[in-house]
C-alpha cells in the first residue's frame, strides 16, 4: 500500500499548496511540468512493455488485446464520454454562484481525474503482486500537480479527493491481494505488455505529438484475463 498512501499525500500536499496560492498557475510553468511527466510516462511505459515482451507466452496477444480493446473502448465512447463529464462539470463549476457547488463540481472533475487511467488502475495491481510501486509513484507525481492545480481554483476543500483515491486504489489492491492465486506470473506478464503500451499512449497525448483517445484502450487490459480464462476453462475439459 505504500504507493497508494503516498498517491494519497502527495494529493493532500498538492491541495495545501495550491489553496496558499489562490490563482490560476501560468500555462507555461503547466506546460512544463506536463512536457516532463510525458517523457517521464514514455520511459516507463516503453520499459514495462520491453521488459516483458520476451517473457510473454502468447507474443502476439498484446495486438489483439490492443486492437480489440481499441475497437470496444470506442464503440463505448469511453474517453468521449470521460471528457463530455468533465467538460460539463467544469462549466458548470465555472458558472456556479454559491461557492459550495462550485467546489463540489471541482471535486467531482478531481476525482474522475485521478481515478480513471492505467496508473491509478494498474499501479495497485502491481504493487500488490510485485511489490513495485513505480507506476504509482509516477501517479503520485502527475496528481499533485493536477491537485495543485485544482486547489488553487477551487480552494482546500479539493483535498477530500484524496481519501476518495486512497479507497479506490485499494479497492485495487485488496482484490489483487485476496486473489493473487488466480493471477498467474504469465498473465501479469501480458498486463504490464498492454498497460505499458496504453501509459506509453498517455505520454505520447501529455507530449502532444499524437492525442488518441487512450480510455478507449483500456478494455485492452481485459483481453489478457479473458484469454487466461477461455485457456483455464477449455483445460477442464
């Protein structure tokens, strides 16, 4: 759970911060911040899916779980729907008069923020099987940021998303615990292939050079399990 308590803090600190400021930050210091933590994504995400591509069982399974979780996620209008959201509560939280229902669409836009996406997903899921935290310290990084963001518009009452992320990424957690049995060193292996492909996404639309709608792509990390599943289910007979 370490990953997860310092996602946690890191939120808290970004919201303590941002509410002492009280104005909007400069979009060049944003553009900054967001160029480095695209690289930072790219490196991450490119090195989880190298490393485990020549473990990988099944080598081209990683495509079809990319292609076909691609074609689902759009036919859902995931990401479509996902910034429809926030754009409507953002608008809605710019407009707002009363002070409180401003700071309750800000909170509702957080915490869509930083509990949909492959490291806020995925992270937990790894730390709980591997013990490796890097996806969630990288997390960590990118919500404080976003919380300091946040906090400086809407003020320190953006600090309650911070318990509201602490829960859902251990609801993460505890389910990856509780059946780590059933999650086998093969299947994590196509796991860590097709999510580090998506966070390679992720950094590819921080850096600008290709915006794809990647919560379109996150049905992908389904394919590997529903594979594992079919395979466990034809051994029985």
């Amino acid at each position: 759970m370490l990953g997860t308590i310092v996602n946690t803090c890191t939120i808290i600190l970004g919201s303590v911060i941002g509410a002492q400021v009280h104005r909007g930050v400069k979009e060049k210091y944003k553009e900054a911040v967001f160029t480095s933590l695209g690289l930072a994504c790219l490196g991450i995400g490119l090195g989880a899916t190298i490393r485990n591509m020549p473990n990988s069982e099944f080598p081209v399974l990683f495509i079809l779980a990319m292609a076909i979780g691609s074609v689902v996620g759009t036919w859902l209008k995931i990401d479509d729907r996902f910034h429809s959201l926030v754009d409507k509560l953002g608008r809605r939280g710019s407009g707002a008069e009363n002070g409180r229902s401003s700071l309750a669409e800000g909170l509702s836009t957080a915490c869509l923020l930083y509990c949909v996406g492959p490291l806020s997903m995925l992270g937990p899921v790894t730390s709980a099987l591997q013990g490796d935290n890097t996806l969630l310290f990288t997390n960590a990084t990118l919500d404080f940021v976003s919380s300091f963001v946040f906090a400086s518009t809407y003020g320190i009452g953006m600090i309650l998303a911070a318990p509201v992320l602490f829960c859902w990424q251990g609801m993460f957690y505890l389910i990856a615990k509780l059946s780590s049995s059933a999650i086998s060193d093969a299947l994590m292996c196509e796991l860590l292939i097709v999510g580090g492909l998506i966070i390679t996404a992720s950094g590819l639309s921080l850096l600008k050079i290709r915006q794809g709608k990647t919560l379109d792509m996150l049905p992908a990390l389904l394919v590997p399990v529903l594979w594992f599943v079919g395979k466990w289910l034809v051994g029985l007979f």
